[in-house]
C-alpha cells in the first residue's frame, strides 16, 4: 500500500505579504511535491512552455518562446453556468432562439470566408502572372530587339518566345552577344528585385514565409503560435508570395494559399483585428470569440485554401481533414465542404465573367488539362503495368526522402548561420535567387539544341495544339524549331507540367518531344534548386515545384521504357508515367495519401487513374517513411514546436508507463479563497497557464482549477473583498455559503479575448494585498482528470482527443499529485520519465516525511 502525501498547515496572516520575496514561499502545495527532479525541473504549466508570458515569439531565434496551448473546453464555472442558464431563460417559448441565430451566422460566416478566399487567389494568380509577363516582355526586347515586334505571345498563358539571330556577320554576331548579355543580366537582376521585394515582407512579418502548412497544422493540432493567423500576416503572405513566384524561382502558391485562407477564416469569425483598428460589436460575434470556434473556422479555410489553389474542394477537404485537423467531427465536414464549394463557386464566376457566366470553362481554373483516352473507351494502361507505377512511387518516395534530408540539413545550417539576422536572410535570398537565375538562363544554352515543331497535326486536339503554340524558341528559328529545356523553364509552372502530360510522342526517334537528355538536364538542377530555396525567407510552397520535377522524372522513365522497348506501344504513354512521376514525388516529399489522390484526381478529371494513383502514392508513402518523415513533419520539429502526433510515440507502446511517471510533480496550488497579494506574487512568479485549486478545508482534494487569464482579468478589475471579512479564515476550514468578492459576470471575463490583460497590467495597492479574492464563482469545477495509475496510452489518447491544455493527476483520494501538460507527453519526455520508475514521486513523498 502506498504511502499518500498530506498537505501541509500553513499559517495565512495578513501580515505575511507585506512583500513580494515570501509570497510564493507561503503557498499551499503538497508535502513532498514541491522538489522536482533534476531532469523535469518544470512545475504546474498550462500549456508545453509556459503561460502567459511576455516574451516575443520569434521563428528565428526563439521559435517556441511564448508558445501556448489552445483551450477548446470551456471552463465550467458558477459564472459560466449563470450565463447559460441566462440564455436558456431567454430562449424559453420562442422559435428564433439563440441556437438558431448562432448556426445561421457560422453558416454566414463560413460563406464570407470562401468567397473572401477566392477572391484572394484569384487577385494573386492574376498579379504573378502579370509580373511574369512584363519581365518577359523587357528580357524579350533585350534578347532580340530587330524581332521585337514578331514575338510570339500567348495572350491568354503569357507565355514568351525567345529568338535566336539569323543573321551572320561579325556587326550581327556581335550585336547579338551585346544583346544576350544584356538580356542575362536584365533577367538577373529582375528576379532578384522581385525575390527582395518578397524578402522584405518576410522582415516585416517574420512568419509569413515559408509555406505555412507546418504551422497551420500545429494551430489546428492545438497550438497558439502567435501571429500565425493574423491580417498582417495574411497581407504579407499574399503579396510576397507573389513576387516570390514572378521572380522565377521554383516556389508555387499552393501552400502559402492554405495559410491565407486560414488567416481569412479566423479574421472573420472572430471579427476583429488590431491590424486595421476594426473590432465588429462584441454582441454579435461574441459566441465564436473562442479557441474552439477559431480552430473549427481556421480547418474550413485550409480546405478553401486547397480549393483556390488547385480547383478540387473535395481534395482541400480531404486535406483539412488528414493534415490539418487534429480534432474533427461531422458537422465540421459539413462546414467544411461548404466553404471549399462556396471557394470554387466564386472562382468560377470570377474567371468566366468574360462569358457573361455562361458555359464554365474549367481550365481556367488550376487543372492537368484532359487526359485523352488513346483507344476509344480503354484504359491508357496495362493491368500489368501496375508494378511498374509502384516501382515508380518507390522511386519517388526515395526521391522525397533524399529531398528531405537534404532540406533538413540546409535548415539546421541556417538556424545556426543565417536565420538569426534578418539582413542575413535577404542577402541569402538575393543570393540563392541570382543562382537561380544564371542556371536557368544557362541551362537552355548548355543545352544548345533546336527542336522542330510537328508539322502535321490535323489529328491533334486543340489543347495540343495549343501546348505547341506554347513552345518557346529560345535561341531557335521561331516557327519552326523550339528549345525543349527552355520550354519548361521560360513558362508558367503549370502550362510546363500540362506540356509535360500531353505533348504527344514523336516515334522511335524522339522527335517532336522531350527528349530524355532534356528531361534529366531540367530534373537534376531543378529539383536541387527547389531544395535550396525552400527554407529561404520568402513565402513558398512546394506543392506545383514538386509536380513540375515529379512530371519531368516520371516522363523521362517513361521515355526509358519505350528505348528498351523500341517504341513497339507496349508500355503506356509517357504522359501516363509523367502524371505517376509527379504524384510519386509530390507524395515522397509530403506523404499524403488520400486528400493527395483526390486532388490529383480533381486536377485531371480522369477517373481511369484512381488505382495506378493510389498504388503510387501509397508506394511512395512507405517508401519514403522507411528513411525519415514528411516535409512539413521535419520543419515542425526543427522549430522544437510541441506536437502530438496522431499515434501514440513509439516508447510508450514498447514500456508500460503510468501517468505517474510522466507528470510534473511541481504542482503551485490556490485555496478556494486567497489572498490578493498571494495570487498577484504568484502571477509574477511564474508563467504557468493554469492553477489547481484544494480545498485544505477536506484534506487537499481537488477543487476545480483557475485561469491564469481569468486570475489577472479578476485582479485587474479589483474583485476582492474587504480584508477583514475572514478574521477567523486561517487554513479554509470555516468557509461558509457566501460569495465575498463581487461578481464578474462570465462574458466580461472572457470579453477580452484572446487578449487578456497581463499581470503587468494588475496595479496591486499595499492596501489590497490582504483583500480576500473568492476564486469558487469562477473555478473551473468539473477539469478532465486522470488517476497516477493510468496508462499512458490512455492518457495521451484523452489528451489528444479532447485537446487539452493540461491534464491534472490524482490519487484514489481526489488529491492532485501532479500535471501532465503537452510537453510531458512528447517522445523525449516520455524517454526521460523511464529513468524516474513508477513510484518516484511517492518514494520522494517518504523520504520527505521522515
């Protein structure tokens, strides 16, 4: 039989917090508990790095200082019940109750982010391409002035026409390597401006670069990354990322467009920003001022985001649901679904505004063009072609593991080199965007060879038609021959990867094609330079960067196939292995599975590769977790954010650990009714979120906890009674019935949120020190608890789940013998607490009564 700790009697005397040296000394807490190990020195937290602090979140040098945890579960206090009750009354006969209006605002509310969204995209897409098309054009004028005017543009892709000089002759020889330099250097020096113009937003709103998806999923997971979903945020997002994608380098907009629509859900629904000044009135929006209705919000806009960038909202839901959320249910798929068709309804309107919203032309939104069936009615595969498109995924899912770590790598070198200085960051930007630049004008040139157009077509559809018309001569007769690695460089990413997908074979002497010599020249250093600039401090995302590298890889095995075959058509066509090349390595790099599948299945219109796309990204998946994890995986533990994964760590399954072991036993606890000084030095004292409260009167059993928010929001407002109210008060054994501090109504608690005043805040009188502060109207009464015995399969599966901020521990008699907060419940802590045993926190418990 165990031995259980007993409370210690302390004496409360109005004259023990005079001063702020003794405050915290004079606390109730358990005896033996208030030595922690040397390995766990934290004490009661509210969240995985404390609560409530000050210090400024920085993803450079500090990227989890001040990092909290979301509170999805309201508290259940006397003020909270009197609230709801309040509203029931209310509500009491009538049809329109306060349900009712509260649904028809989400549902209002959820329509407003995806159109928000929508637009959004759309004005991004719209302004890339227009800064594409306009450096183009200069670079264009430079490289071939006499020819200027006979360019060949495609007014509706932009895409541009490099020329080469017909002329022979020294004067023209010579005018025409002026004209390149300067065309090189014009190119050059327009991408780096663009890239610092990118940079500079970034410095302005250090978290805005990146692609944002580690950092969505971690909000969604339960973590308040500060800033995250800001309008500030938002703003700079948006428009660096489309700078950053004009500067030519191999970035995409799909994973910045998960974040803006993130950032636009979670604007709206709470319906305030100090960006702007704008605060909506509190009355109408003030049922989803709150962590859970922000996290519901935030999920819906990831999957609108999807749907903007790639036209597949049944994808974007898929992916909130299996990247994103940690927590989801089915009327937020419903809201979800919602929102994702309300972002592809408003595209539609706005890109076939020109018809007069008659009949939708679907490529212009983000698709793979239409996959024409070779004859008549049947597959474009084999049956037994299916091996060879999971060796493909295997290939791809290698692909993405060795892309990973060696993003890894470079990331850890820059957090330890550049990314502590922001000037360091835009010189690296500039740098890496010049590198980019001179391989992709030299690239062509090395390359050196002119490829003739086909000239017979009249079997042709017109979107291959149209992908040869797209074809750039660069340094080739224009009309007549095209340059195949300039076609794939010189052009929108996914007009490149289109070309990739249908450009129709030209027979057993690979003409009219890509041939495999050009493909791998455009793999390998495209697919290097994609890993070097992601990390870089502009916003990017990796999504079309990968499709685009994955196309050209599954093309060129295509292109093998068909040599060790003679181009006999017994292997499928090369487009079919150019959309298993991308999915390989787009599934390689990220490891998702079913949102991937459906989004490529949205982007293709083609259900004919449902199996061969499953088989590939499932392929890849393993693969690839045979070596590391995904991508975004990588970056969210290099930033040492606390995240929980969906599965119990492997540690806890392999050794039977008992919440006991895992807890911080550190635990600083409140009475029922404290002192003011005692609650404000103990603010001061610490950073934790939470605080339990015991009632000494009974033994020290678990009363309910206290806020940290809801402490200082208490003091702030001087909720405390007369000092001399208690005389006979010393250890909380002669409570009675009665309130003693004035009441503070729940919705003018939580009024402020998410900013809630700071202890900085308090101005704490000498003469309001011994005022009493009656905690029972507003603690916490019914706080999720677990025994010290439980498994820590049980515990961390009711943490997720439940999405909780902490987790307090106790024994068979209801007393609290620790906290188990999301940071005890990481692999590393989970390593540490095997070395305490099971029973170390009651082993110091004897040790301290003897």
């Amino acid at each position: 039989m165990t031995m259980q700790p007993e409370f210690m009697k302390v004496e409360f005397n109005s004259n023990d917090y005079q001063s702020d040296d003794d405050a915290v000394g004079e606390l109730p807490y358990m005896n033996g508990h208030q030595h922690g190990f040397a390995d766990h020195p934290a004490s009661l937290r509210g969240d995985g790095y404390g609560g409530g602090g000050t210090i400024k979140y920085s993803p450079l040098t500090a990227p989890t200082a001040s990092i909290q945890s979301h509170n999805y579960e309201p508290d259940e206090s006397e003020v909270w019940r009197a609230y709801v009750s309040q509203v029931h009354f209310l509500n009491r006969g009538q049809w329109w109750t306060t349900g009712k209006k509260r649904a028809l605002k989400r549902w209002i509310l959820t329509f407003l982010v995806g159109v928000i969204q929508a637009f959004v995209a759309a004005i991004c897409n719209f302004s890339s391409r227009a800064l594409s098309k306009w450096k183009y054009d200069w670079v264009y004028e430079l490289l071939n002035p006499p020819a200027a005017a006979s360019a060949v543009m495609n007014v509706e892709t932009d895409d541009l026409t490099f020329m080469g000089d017909e002329t022979v002759g020294g004067t023209q020889a010579d005018a025409a390597s002026k004209s390149g330099i300067s065309a090189f250097w014009a190119f050059c020096l327009t991408q780096v401006i663009f890239a610092a113009i990118a940079s500079i937003f970034v410095w302005i709103e250090p978290v805005s670069g990146g692609s944002g998806i580690p950092e969505i999923k971690c909000f969604l997971n339960g973590i308040d990354l500060p800033r995250i979903v800001r309008v500030k945020t938002l703003l700079c997002k948006v428009v660096g990322v489309t700078f950053s994608v004009a500067a030519g380098l191999p970035v995409g907009k799909e994973g910045p467009m998960v974040h803006s629509g993130s950032v636009v859900a979670a604007g709206i629904s709470q319906g305030k920003t100090n960006f702007w000044g704008v605060d909506t009135s509190f009355s109408k929006f003030s049922d989803f001022r709150n962590d859970r209705e922000k996290r519901d919000f935030v999920a819906c806009g990831a999957a609108a985001g999807v749907a903007s960038a790639f036209g597949a909202p049944i994808g974007g839901v898929l992916f909130s649901l299996e990247e994103g959320a940690s927590y989801w249910s089915t009327k937020l798929t419903w809201r979800a679904f919602f929102c994702a068709m309300t972002t592809i309804s408003t595209l539609f309107a706005i890109k076939n505004v020109d018809v007069m919203w008659g009949q939708a032309d679907v490529a212009k939104l983000f698709s793979f063009g239409e996959f024409t069936h070779i004859s008549g009615e049947a597959s474009n595969f084999s049956i037994w072609e299916l091996p060879v498109f999971a060796i493909i995924g295997c290939l791809g899912g290698l692909i993405g593991a060795v892309f990973n770590a060696a993003n890894e790598h470079l990331t850890i070198w820059r957090m330890k080199h550049v990314n502590h200085s922001k000037s360091r960051r835009m010189i690296e930007v500039c740098l890496v965007t010049f590198l980019v630049s001179v391989v992709s004008f030299v690239m062509p040139l090395v390359w050196g060879r002119c490829t003739e157009l086909p000239k017979d077509m009249q079997d042709w559809t017109n979107q291959e038609k149209s992908l040869v018309e797209n074809l750039i001569p660069f340094n080739c007769e224009p009309g007549k021959e095209y340059n195949e690695v300039a076609s794939l460089i010189f052009t929108e990413a996914d007009i490149a990867i289109k070309q990739l997908f249908h450009f129709r074979e030209g027979g057993s002497e690979d003409n009219s094609t890509f041939s495999s010599g050009a493909l791998f020249l455009f793999f390998i250093p495209y697919i290097t330079l994609a890993t070097i600039v992601y990390g870089i401090a502009v916003p990017s995302g990796l999504f079309v960067p990968s499709l685009l590298a994955g196309a050209a890889f599954g093309r060129l095995c295509g292109h093998l196939l068909h040599k060790l075959d003679h181009t006999n058509g017994t292997f499928a066509d090369s487009g079919t292995y150019a959309l298993m090349g991308a999915a390989a390595v787009l599934g390689g790099m990220a490891r998702m599975t079913i949102s991937l599948t459906v989004i490529l299945l949205e982007a293709t219109g083609d259900m004919q590769y449902v199996l061969p796309l499953m088989l590939v990204l499932m392929s890849a998946r393993f693969t690839g977790n045979v070596f590391n994890e995904g991508l975004y995986d990588i970056h969210i533990h290099l930033k040492k954010i606390p995240f929980l994964e969906p599965e119990v760590p492997p540690i806890a399954e392999r050794n039977e650990i008992v919440a006991g072991q895992v807890m911080s036993t550190e635990v600083k606890c409140l009475r029922p009714v404290e002192r003011a000084g005692v609650v404000y030095d103990l603010l001061n004292s610490c950073n934790h979120g939470t605080f339990p409260i015991v009632d000494t009167a009974t033994g020290g059993t678990l009363y309910g906890t206290a806020s940290r928010s809801m402490l200082c929001t208490l003091l702030k407002r001087r909720a405390f009674g007369s000092p001399d109210i208690l005389d006979d008060y010393d250890n909380g054994e002669n409570l009675g019935p009665r309130r003693l501090s004035p009441l503070v109504q729940w919705d003018t608690i939580e009024r402020a949120y998410p900013r809630y005043p700071e202890i900085d805040d308090v101005d704490m009188r000498d003469s309001d020190r011994n005022c009493w502060l009656d905690l029972r109207p507003y603690a916490n009464t019914a706080p999720y608890t677990v025994n010290e015995t439980a498994s820590i399969q049980r515990t961390y599966r009711l943490f997720r789940t439940l999405g909780l901020r902490f987790l307090c521990v106790v024994n068979y008699n209801n007393q609290v013998v620790g906290i188990i907060t999301r940071k005890d419940l990481l692999p590393a802590s989970l390593s540490n607490s095997l070395l305490r045993g099971r029973n170390a926190h009651v082993i110091e418990d004897e040790h301290h009564l003897d």
